[in-house]
C-alpha cells in the first residue's frame, strides 16, 4: 500500500494532523475511510475545490475508501465568511446544486460501476441532509448542543471577526454543530476514521473530532483523525482560481474547457510546479524533468503545457483538450481556423481584446479601424504602421493594403474575425447581425 502521508509531503500539500504518527500507523494498517466535505454554495465546484478533490482520489489510489460529501443540509447554512453573513438560497437552488456537485465529484473518484460487485476502495457519495433533514430541534439541542462550549465558539476566528463588526446569526454561528455531527455520522455509518480539508478548516475539522470522541467515546470504530493540506497562494499575490472574470468553474458553461487550459498554461514559472505537484498525477521524477526544463527554457513553457493539457484532460476529457490545443494552434497560424466550431472560436475570442460590432459586413470599418477598436493597437495610426511593416493579419492572412476591409469570406461561423498583430497577440471581432 503506497505511504500516502510521504506522497503528500513531498508534493507539499500536508499541513496539519492530529497525530502524525497514530495515522501512519492507522493508513498502514488500512485500508481506512475517510471523507471530504463539499457545501452547495454555488452551481458548480470551481479549480480552488480540486485541491481536496484530488487528495481523496489520492487516498483512494493509495488503497483507501473515500467518501465525497455534498452539503445538502449544511448548504441551506453555509459556513460563516469573516466579514457578512452568506446569502440564504432556496431550497429548491440547493437541491439543485447538490445534483450539480454530485455529478462533477463522480467524475474524480472510482464508484461502484452499476450492477457490479462494490470493491473495499469504492467510493461513497453522501448527502448530509439525509441525517440533518431528519434530527429534530431537541435532539440538536440535548446530543450535539450540550458537548459544546459557547467560550470556545465565542474564541473561533470567524466569530470573533464579525462579532467586531456586524455580528452573526444564531443560524450561522450554529454551523458547526452540524458540520461537526457529519462526522459523527459517517463514523456511525461507514466506520469513517479521518476527515480531510483545507487547513482554514482546522477548526470545524477537530470540532467534529472532538464530538466523534465524546459521543462516541468507546471507539467502535478505532481512533478518529483529521488532516488538513496547504492553501495555495500566488507569488504574485494575487489570489489562486481567480481570473479578471472570476472564479475558474469546473463546470464548461461557466468556463469554457478554453478559458480553463488558458488558466493553467499561463501558471506563473514561479508557481507552475508547485501546481504540478498539487494538481497533477506525474510522478516525482516526472514533475522534477519539468523542473529541469523550466529553468534551463522558460520561454519553452514546457511544466505549463503539461500541467494545461493534465488539468483539462482530467476536468473536460481527452476530446475537449484537443479541441483547445487545436484551437490554440489555430489562433497562431499553425493550424486551420476553418476546423473550430463556435463555440470554440467564442471561447477562445472571449479571452482577447476584441471589438463587438453591427450591421452589413460591407460596412464594418477598414482592418486598421478594429485593430484599434479591439485594442490590439492603441490607435488607427499604429495599426497602419503594423500592416506596412508586415506584422498584422486577418485569419492568420497578413494584410497587405492599409485600406483592407473584412469580407463576407472571412467571418467564421457566421460572426467571428481573427485578428493578430505580430506572432502573439491576439485580437478578435464578433459581429451582431453579419
């Protein structure tokens, strides 16, 4: 059985455990269960989620049965934010969501192929509004509520953080109870012995493993742990999964399969291994060539490529991240933009500057005027002097005439132009009623 604590150090994700060694020993002498959280905040999972997603699917490669847990009671809560209380959504959202996050968090573990015998790693999906919907006020109040101490919640960092500003609901500042009773319950159900999280969940984590110990004191199931991995920070300060357009969804309707390879394969060179550790499959010799290669090519980008076609391949499928890589070759010439459909030529139009534009194609202004209307060029003036030196094409076509318009045979799909100016950037035009 692979050592998994020795696989999570070295990729750098292993933050904090209650007893290091007493879990070594537990993993060793598996194989275990353990489960992972996921509340129905939003429609879809987006990249921030995967950390958590791909340590399960660790644990489970390593021989151990994860289970995935969708926050279908907890959701209709929501885990407090240190600055305002979360938004409350209707039911009907939340059950919609949870569907939504069931689905995607199918796609990362191994579950029980239908009308097949379960094996000892498949996994669980669970719902925790199955025992929340179903505990009662007093039972909450008197089994779960009495082992908790309300100095010890008025001392928690996100409590103490609004109480200095606009206060909590009862409702939210109540959150842990729940959260910290599914764990008593996929102790109860499933002999689950360990609960993985980010590291600012430390305290919800051990509040669970705490009441897993109290009401569950004998142990009938062996010794309770928790174990959070890293947060990932950007050397640049900015903040992981977050784009000029926002967060970076697993689901392709929020982000296209395009967008999401773009998001990987511009990685910083300063954190692109570390992504490849936390993000990726490779193994340490594998992940260490690339290292290599980065420092001797960085202009190569050789570790952002192989995490980009890693990630996109492991998210959207094999299909979906040759439609990217092609369309990416079809943006620079290497390669026949005739071949991408719509919605690819959109997506991949919807990450460069471009210009909008309306009516007869006849009309539309000369090339110079949408090269600076898109903001390829920052005027009509240097867009001109691009196509005398050479350096501006349409389609990938360098434009020779500095009073070239776009014909009906250059719009792609009924509405998409390609602009370029020199070998990388790209520009676009989308037309509305061509």
């Amino acid at each position: 059985m692979t050592d998994i604590i020795d696989e999570l150090q070295w990729r750098g994700l292993l933050a904090q455990t209650t007893d290091l060694d007493a879990l070594r020993k537990a993993l060793a002498d598996g194989p275990i269960t353990l489960y992972c959280g996921f509340d129905p905040t939003a429609g879809s999972l987006h990249v921030g989620h995967l950390t958590q997603i791909l340590t399960l699917a660790r644990f489970q490669q390593a021989g151990h049965r994860p289970i995935a847990l969708v926050g279908g009671g907890t959701g209709l809560i929501g885990d407090p934010k240190p600055t305002a209380e979360r938004q409350m959504n209707s039911v009907e959202t939340v059950l919609n969501w949870v569907d939504n996050l069931g689905t995607q968090l199918s796609a990362f573990l191994r579950f029980t192929p239908e009308g097949e015998q379960p094996e000892p790693t498949d996994a669980i999906l669970a719902n925790n509004a199955d025992w929340l919907g179903e505990i009662n006020a007093i039972e909450l109040l008197r089994d779960v509520g009495k082992h908790f101490s309300v100095n010890q919640m008025l001392a928690r960092e996100t409590v103490r953080s609004r109480l200095d500003g606009e206060g909590m609901s009862y409702t939210e500042f109540s959150y842990v109870l729940l959260q910290s009773y599914d764990y008593v319950q996929l102790y109860r159900r499933y002999g689950c012995t360990l609960q993985t999280g980010g590291s600012d969940q430390w305290g919800n984590i051990t509040a669970g493993l705490d009441l897993v110990r109290r009401m569950d004191g004998n142990e009938p199931h062996g010794q309770a742990h928790a174990l959070t991995t890293n947060l990932l920070t950007k050397a640049d300060g900015t903040k992981f999964g977050k784009t000029e357009s926002g967060s970076v969804w697993l689901d392709p309707e929020l982000t296209s399969p395009y967008a999401f390879y773009q998001f990987w394969f511009n990685a910083d060179d300063r954190d692109v291994i570390r992504y490849l550790k936390v993000f990726s499959f490779l193994s340490r010799s594998e992940i260490e060539e690339l290292e290599r290669q980065t420092e001797e090519r960085p202009q190569a980008r050789a570790a952002q490529r192989a995490l980009a076609q890693e990630l996109t391949t492991l998210v959207h499928g094999e299909e979906e991240c040759r439609k990217v890589i092609d369309a990416s070759l079809a943006l620079f010439g290497r390669a026949d933009l005739a071949e991408l459909d719509a919605r690819t030529l959109e997506a991949a139009l919807s990450e460069v500057p471009k210009a909008e534009v309306s009516g007869p194609v006849e009309e539309l202004p000369t090339v110079a005027e949408l090269f600076a209307q898109s903001g390829l060029t920052n005027s009509k003036s240097a867009a001109r002097r691009a196509i005398q030196e050479g350096g501006a094409y349409v389609n990938n076509v360098k434009v020779a005439d500095v009073e070239a318009r776009i014909s009906a045979a250059d719009v792609l799909e009924g509405r998409f132009v390609v602009l370029r100016k020199g070998k990388r950037n790209i520009g676009g035009v989308i037309l509305d009623g061509a």
